[in-house]
C-alpha cells in the first residue's frame, strides 16, 4: 500500500467523498467521535496553557539555561568608564581557544572564542585612548582580530591573518566614541563568526555619560546542525539564561544598555522590553534618539538604550521575532522599589 | 576399529569449532587495535547523532514522540522543540539511548486540531531531528468505540469484498473448462500483482528502518519464510502430492490474500492513526472494489470442489479478516518493523500460491500454460488488480 500516493489521491478527490451507502454508518460514526474529541481538546486548551508549557514555564527553575547565577557577569557588566586622558593606553590580552561550550542545557557546541566565551570579553576604551590589544591565536585555525572603528588599515584585522601559535599586538586610538564591535574577519567569513569570535567594544565619550546601572547585551545564534540556520538564539551566549537569572536593577534609577547583534545567518535580530520605553541611539553616535519599545538591529548593528523603569516588577525582554525568543532570546528584568 | 572411528568423528567436529575460536581471538584483536588500523587510512567521521521518529502521539494537551537510536555510539536527547519553539518535556525512558534502544518524549503542548506540526528532538552535539506532521489530530487510544469502528473498516476492506467476489462461485461452476483455466490464471494474475505490491512496499518500508534493524535481507527473509512455509503447507494438504488443486488450493490462495490484507491493514491504521491518511468513503470503496477481485481468485480454484457454505465462509474469513487485525495492530502499537515484515511475508505467499495456481492451469488448461485461456486470463488479471487499484491510489 503506497500510503502517501493514497493521500495524495485523496486529498484531490476528497470533495467527492461524500459517503454513501452503508459505508456511511461506520465511517460518520468515526468523524463524529474526532469531531467530538476535537471539542473537549479545544475546551481544556488555557488550561494546558498555564499548567506547563508557554512562557509561564520558561522562568526561574523551568527556564532551560546552563549554569550559576552569575555565570555570565563579565560578559553583562562591562569595566568601568574611565575619565577623558588623550594617550592613555588601555591594554587587554585576546585568546582565540577552541572550545566546546555548553550553550543550551545539555547541548555541546564546538565554538571557537575569543578567552573562552561567546562572546567575547567587553573591551572599553575612552575616546583618545592608545588601544593595545595582544591578540593569542591558541586555536587550530587561522583568526584575526577586526575592530569597527576608525584606525589605520594595517590594524583593520583583514590582511594580517594570525595562523595558529601566532599572535599579533593590535595599536590604534580609539575612535570614534559610541558602541561598536569586534570580530574575526579570517575566511571564510560565516564561519569564523558564527562559531562564536565576536564581542562588544565601548568607547567613551571624551564628555562622560551620565552615570548608570550599565549592561551589556550580545545578540547571537547557534547553527548547531551546520545547515545554515540557527538552532538556538541567546543574548550573550546562554539561552534563557536571564529568565532563570533576570537582571536586577531598581526602579527609577538610569539603566543603559550597550546593544549589539552577531546574529549569523538571519537577517536582522533585534530587542523589545515590555511594560516600559526606552530611549535608543543607534551606534551610540550623534544627538539623535529614538523613544520606543523595540528596537532592530542587522548584524553588526548596535546602539545605546537608556530607560528608568517607571515600575517596579518582572520585565520581559526578548527579540520581537517569535522564533528567536522561543530558540532561547528572552530574559527578564527584576526590578524592586 | 570403530572406537577410533568415533574419536575421528569428534575430532572433526572439534576442528569445527576451530574457525569460530580464531574468529573470536581475530575479533578481539580489532577491539582493541581497531581504531589505530583505522587511523592507518584516515580519521573516522563523527557519528550522525539523528534519531528514528518511530511514532508520535497526540493527546490531549500533550505531544508523545517515540524516537530511537539507530547509530552505534550512544545518543543523548537534549533539547525539544515544537514548530521551531524549544518546549519543556520529559523522558519516558532513558535521556542517553544505546544502540536501537527507544525512549518516549514527553511534551505538554497545546496543538492545533488539523494543522501541521514539525517536532524537532536536538542531541547533546546540536544535531536535530525534524519529523513532521501533516496533519495535527487526536491519536486514538484504545476503547470500545474506536475498536468496533476498525472493526467495521477491517470487514469493509477486507471481508465483505472478498466473500462478494465467492458468490461468483455458482457463475464459475457453469463456465467450460476453457474459461475455468482462463479464471484460473487470472487468479494467478492477481496474485502475481498483490505479491510484486506487497514486495514492493516491504522494500519501500524496510528503507526507512535503520540499517542495523532491516536492509532487504530482512524483506528476503519474510519472503523465503512465508514461501517455503506455504509450500510446506500445500504439501500437507495435498499429502505430499505435488500440485495443489480444489478445495485446497482454494485454502492457499485465501491464506496468500489474507497475509496479504494484514500488511495492508497494518499500513491503513497506522497512516490513519499518525494522520497522514484520510480515510474517507471513498478510500474505503476503492478497497472494497480492488478486493471483490480477490474473492474471485479464491473462487476459481474451488469451482470443481464440494464446497459447503460454512467453508465458504471460513475462506472469506482467512482471506479478509485479518485486515481487521491489521488495523487494530496499526492503530495502537508501534509497528515500523512488523509492517514491512508483514509485507515480505506477503509478497513470499502470493508469489508461492502463483507458481501452485501455475501448475494447476498447466495441468488442466486445455493447451497448458501457452494457450491464449492461460495468457490473456493471467494478463486480464492483472489488468483488473491495476484498474481497481486505481481507485485506491
């Protein structure tokens, strides 16, 4: 019996189906008990809901994230800002390692990082500052280092390939003042980013922002089955990992949040807060800023949110894409009186 | 003399064994060199990490999803997701499966009455397993209602056609022996399209087993088993004549239909049952129609015999209830490997019931098996299983 040739057929002539005969007798019994059934599965639905699947479970303990409560603090807070001293020189150290990560519970992906996480560790710079970056190829391919930013070409991280057991010191100014990014710019491209060398880079203005509860946010993927799409999405690098840890800040006070996206393979990503508004300026440059809920960003596009939260409670905040947020981007603030 | 005979025997038989233990000295040598004379050619590609979807169920509220580990390194379930969304669940079974051992994923979901699902099942290493359904509806849990109801199908399909297509017997018995021989091989012309169907969906289904459970050898095995036995069979009925003819010839020809609709009951209630048939009135009439033939192939080699009602109907019940059984099967069990057995063993008895037909219209045909009674019947009867079959997809 070719089942799926007898579907075929009969999904064509099902309009004649009407059924005759005695055939009729058995057969509209059977419809009417699924019918029925149908009825009593719709009726208990919002009970289903609430009792154990749908956001509801996705919190505190049923949130499926991997790790401790304070796992990912290196990659949320970013160091300090520092006051405007033209020349200072600012240095941090970038180990490119092959490692297998633990991005969703019980799910292994065999990323390549910078220090050991993807992302990779926030570098931080005031505007004028002398950047030395002391880039380690400790891993089995061949990585560089691409800043955005503004500096002289041979520090761009695209022509000096750093082979495995090499490293290369990386020395620019940091400019211009606003938020941006770092990765590999090795070929091929989607590869080498998508296995997880990619990170955050904050350069401060030479006028200080005002002072703030100040967090860090990454938006990316995992194509964990290597067919071109992602499987699991994540802000810095754990799904769900703020629904079972939510963010802690406290109402009023000034919270901004560096937002980027590192998201291969899609083609925007982008962030929605629920139950209040935020300001958003795009790159962290220029006067303007945008009063909204929600916020898109392509890959590579970052920008600067500041809000106050005008209440106390549980604040949602996920990427609007349904998908993404149900693939483990989404995540909670908790915030007290 | 005959004491060193005797030892001769058993020395023999011990050099017998010989083979076996330097097999097994040979066997454990790989086992624990194996890999570096593997190195020796190049590294080994990791292992797949997919899973069989061997069954999902639907309940209310809730997604069952019976997957196995076809690969030899172990598998360890991770990750869940429901049209692309990851879903809280649990395990009926083992989290880490070994080699062909199954487990059940539990997920409460709320899905929609009629509307395709796609669960994915994501292992340890992120590789994830997709199996769709086209069509989301309620899967029947064994009860009163839905047993009668396959019931009524089973005797629809199976039994009723087959007992219409007997009551030719009284047109037959009038026919000359010409138009016997002709019905005759028009029997064997049927069954001879009802075993190249069943071998073929045997080998279409043992495709979709992992290769350590089925493989054609599994299909050759249902078929050399179930031919063999049916020509064991017609040698105790005809005792030990060969050449089966009347009444039990007749018996063979309802067994090789019956196992026949057994397969083909297996196959409607599954696909039913997982939603991905309809089965609608009219499916259930283009059975009816393609097995009326089958009634008459079972009449033709009977049409020389005493047969009383009572047999009669004993043969319309071999020949078509177990279609009812086979829906019952297929409805409620999981049965990915009995389904393509069950259709081996089909293709075996009818092809084995057509050689026994064969010889019976070679015997008695006038002109033999070359007369154009024998080759347009044997035709003409294939012809009739490939126009009704028409109507059943």
């Amino acid at each position: 019996m070719a089942k799926l040739t007898r579907r075929r057929l009969l999904c064509a002539t099902a309009p004649l189906a009407a059924a005759p005969l005695g055939v009729k007798l058995a057969l509209g019994g059977q419809a009417e008990a699924a019918g029925h059934d149908h009825e009593a599965h719709r009726a208990t639905a919002g009970h289903v809901e609430t009792a154990a699947s749908g956001h509801a479970a996705m919190i505190g303990e049923g949130a499926p994230a991997v790790g401790g409560p304070n796992d990912l603090d290196a990659l949320l807070y970013p160091p300090d800002p520092r006051p405007h001293r033209p020349g200072r020189v600012r240095e941090y150290t970038l180990v490119a390692h092959d490692v297998e990560l633990e991005i969703a519970p019980g799910v292994f992906f065999p990323a390549w990082t910078y220090n050991g996480t993807v992302p990779g560790p926030v570098i931080r710079a005031t505007e004028d500052d002398l950047l030395r970056v002391r880039f380690v190829n400790a891993g089995a391919h061949p990585h560089t280092i691409h800043f955005h930013g503004i500096h002289p070409t041979n520090m761009d991280g695209v022509f000096e390939i750093v082979g495995p057991g090499d490293e290369l010191t990386y020395e620019f100014p940091a400019r211009p003042a606003g938020f941006h990014v770092y990765h590999c710019h090795a070929t091929p491209l989607k590869k080498h980013i998508h296995k997880g060398l990619y990170g955050a880079f904050v350069i401060d203005p030479k006028e200080p922002r005002e002072p703030a509860r100040e967090l860090v946010m990454v938006m990316n993927g995992y194509d964990t089955d290597g067919d071109g799409e992602n499987n699991f999405y994540t802000v810095n690098g754990r799904t769900f990992y703020y629904a079972r840890y939510p963010i802690r800040a406290r109402k009023g006070e000034l919270v901004r949040i560096y937002l980027a996206n590192l998201t291969e393979f899609d083609l925007i990503n982008s962030f929605h807060l629920h139950a209040d508004f935020f300001r958003y300026q795009p790159t962290g440059t220029g006067e303007h800023w945008e009063y909204t809920d929600t916020v898109m960003q392509c890959q590579g596009q970052r920008g600067v949110l500041e809000l106050r939260f005008a209440h106390a409670g549980t604040f949602m905040f996920h990427a609007h894409q349904s998908e993404f947020t149900e693939l483990g981007w989404m995540g909670y603030f908790r915030v007290e009186e | 003399m005959e004491a060193r005979t005797a030892a001769g025997e058993v020395g023999w038989r011990l050099w017998a064994l010989v083979p076996i233990l330097l097999l097994a000295l040979a066997v454990a040598a790989v086992v624990s060199q194996g890999d570096r004379v593997v190195d020796l050619v190049g590294g080994a590609p990791p292992p797949a990490d997919e899973l069989d979807v061997r069954r999902v169920e639907l309940r209310q509220g809730e997604i069952r999803v019976l997957v196995r580990n076809p690969q030899r390194e172990d598998v360890t379930i991770a990750s869940v997701t429901v049209d692309d969304a990851i879903v809280p669940f649990s395990l009926d079974g083992p989290a880490t499966l070994g080699r062909l051992r199954s487990s059940t994923v539990v997920v409460p979901y709320d899905w929609v009455p009629d509307e395709p699902l796609s669960i994915g099942v994501t292992t340890s290493t992120g590789i994830q397993t997709v199996h769709d359904v086209p069509a989301a509806v309620l899967t029947p849990e064994p009860g009163a209602r839905g047993f009668l109801g396959y019931l009524l199908i089973g005797l629809l399909v199976g039994v009723v056609p087959v007992a219409l297509g007997l009551l030719w017997l009284p047109s037959l018995r009038r026919a000359g022996s010409a138009w016997l021989a002709a019905f005759m091989a028009l029997t064997a012309g049927l069954l001879t399209f009802l075993g190249v169907e069943a071998l073929f969906e045997a080998l279409e289904l043992q495709a979709g087993l992992p290769p350590s459970l089925g493989g054609p050898g599994l299909v050759l095995l249902g078929v050399a088993a179930s031919a063999l036995g049916m020509t064991f069979l017609s040698m105790r009925l005809t005792k030990g004549r060969v050449g089966a003819s009347g009444l039990a010839l007749a018996l063979l020809v309802a067994i090789g239909i019956g196992v026949h609709n057994l397969g083909e009951g297996l196959a409607i209630g599954t696909s039913f049952a997982t939603g991905e048939l309809q089965l609608g009135a009219f499916l259930v009439i283009g059975f009816m129609v393609h097995n009326v033939t089958e009634g008459l192939a079972i009449a033709a080699p009977a049409t020389r015999a005493r047969v009383t009602l009572v047999r009669l109907a004993a043969l319309a019940l071999i020949a078509g209830a177990p279609a009812i059984l086979g829906t019952w099967v297929g409805a409620y069990a999981t049965n990915d490997v009995l389904t393509p057995l069950f259709f081996a063993l089909a293709a075996g008895a009818a092809l084995q019931v057509v050689v026994e037909v064969g010889r019976y219209v070679a015997r008695t045909a006038p002109g033999g098996l070359r007369s154009g009674w024998a080759v347009g019947g044997y035709l003409a009867g294939i012809a009739a299983m490939w126009a009704t079959g028409l109507l059943t997809g």
